[in-house]
C-alpha cells in the first residue's frame, strides 16, 4: 500500500471507530432518531470517503501492474472494478 495512503486510510479508520462508539451511545440512551440518522449518515460519508482511498491505492498499484502484463490480468482488473461498483453482470 502506498504510505500516504495507508497513513491517511488508517487515520480515517480511528475517525470511524470513533464515530461508531458514539453511535452505539447515543442508541443506548435513546438520542432523537434524528440526531442518531445524521451521525450514521455522517458514518457512511466517512467509510465512502475510506473507499476512495481504498479504490485509487489499487488503481495505483494493482491495477497499473495488470494493465501493463495485459491478457487475462487486464481482464481481472475491469472484473475487480466493475464488482466494486456493482457494475458485474449488466
């Protein structure tokens, strides 16, 4: 993994485990249901924005190796990404 990427994938993770514990508490003592859907809401922006570091550390590394060998690598490649998007298939 790249180091950036890794530093900042990393520190996102601890936001998010911090944000679940916070989930967890607010559910515990019965917070306004609409306080608790904008931190899980808040959750979800944090894990996509997690995604995004995830996805261009394998654009970077993984998949400009197997375009470059071509063939079947390259085909694993597209396969990988369209799964990752839901895109498999249609």
């Amino acid at each position: 993994m790249i180091d950036d990427i890794q530093k900042r994938a990393l520190h996102r993770t601890s936001i998010l485990e911090g944000q679940i514990r916070g989930l967890a508490r607010m559910i515990e003592n019965e917070d306004y249901c609409m306080d608790i859907i904008g931190q899980s809401r808040a959750i979800q922006k944090a894990l996509a924005s997690l995604d995004k570091l995830l996805i261009e550390n394998h654009l970077r590394t993984h998949v400009a190796h197997m375009f470059e060998s071509g063939g079947a690598e390259r085909e694993q490649a597209v396969a990988e990404l369209l799964k990752a998007y839901d895109f498999e298939g249609r």
